[in-house]
C-alpha cells in the first residue's frame, strides 16, 4: 500500500478536492500526507480571464503558498494523518515531479481542472505533464460535478 503520499495543491476547488480524496487514502493506509504549494512569479500571470503583471517579493510568495496551503487545510478532517507542508518555487510540474522523485513518494494525488482538449492542448495541463513524468502513481481526482467544469483558467 502506498506509505508516502504527495498533494500538489493551488488556489482552485480541484485541489481542496484531491487533499480531501488523499487525506482518506493516508487514513486507510497510514500513509505519511506532504502538502506541496509551488508558487512561481512569472513576469505576468492570469487569474480567470485577466491578465496582469507581477512583481513579487521571495517572503511575498511565501505568504501566499502558506495561505494556499491554510485555505485548503480548513475544516479538513485530518485525525490520524500525519501531515507535512512544503513550499518551493519554480514551474509547477517539474517542481512536483523533482519532490515525487527525490523524497520517493509511493503516490501523487492532484486535482484536474477539467479544461477541454482544445484548451489543455493550449495551456498544457500540469496534471497531465506529472501524469506523464512521474516515476510514481499518480492520481487524478476530478470534480464529481460536471457542471462546474468551465474554460476558466486558475493559475497554478
């Protein structure tokens, strides 16, 4: 059974779900749970449909990947996990994949935001580029909803 689980999380709904579904795989596995925020500071970044400069300081995206990790850490039930927290940055699929690699993780549990074929093509899919360069299982937990699926993009 899987022993070392990683979470890759960001600012979306997708994430809270996949901390959610690894958080009960660690219970039934007593598996070890590190959450991984990876904050980069592109010259420009978008959040939903504008685009916007960025000029942040290394203590600024700190502040900013611990307050991602508290947002998707609140009113989880996390009795009986034993529960990290790194953050790094970078681009977030090497940085992820680099973490899965060199702490030998058994598991990747990350969340899909459900772009289309069109526009993960377009973008590229972190999700899909873990999927494919990890040396680990990975797993990916959609929204159970359809309905909440949209074109919109959520940075990571």
């Amino acid at each position: 059974m899987f022993k070392k689980i990683l979470v890759p999380v960001d600012d979306s709904k997708f994430s809270k779900l996949a901390y959610l579904k690894a958080l009960d795989l660690a219970r039934l596995s007593h598996a070890e749970l590190t959450i991984l925020q990876v904050c980069s500071s592109p010259e420009y970044s978008a959040r939903g449909d504008i685009m916007f400069g960025l000029s942040l300081t290394d203590e600024q995206l700190e502040k900013i990947s611990r307050s991602i990790i508290h947002d998707v850490r609140k009113e989880a039930d996390e009795s009986n996990v034993r529960i990290t927290e790194k953050t790094s940055s970078g681009n977030p699929a090497q940085m992820i994949i680099r973490e899965s690699i060199d702490h030998q993780y058994d598991l990747i549990v990350m969340g899909s935001r459900g772009n289309g074929p069109f526009k993960g093509a377009i973008l590229g899919s972190v999700s899909q580029k873990v999927l494919v360069g990890a040396e680990c299982a990975v797993l990916i937990v959609k929204d159970p909803d359809p309905q909440t699926t949209s074109d919109t993009v959520v940075a990571w």
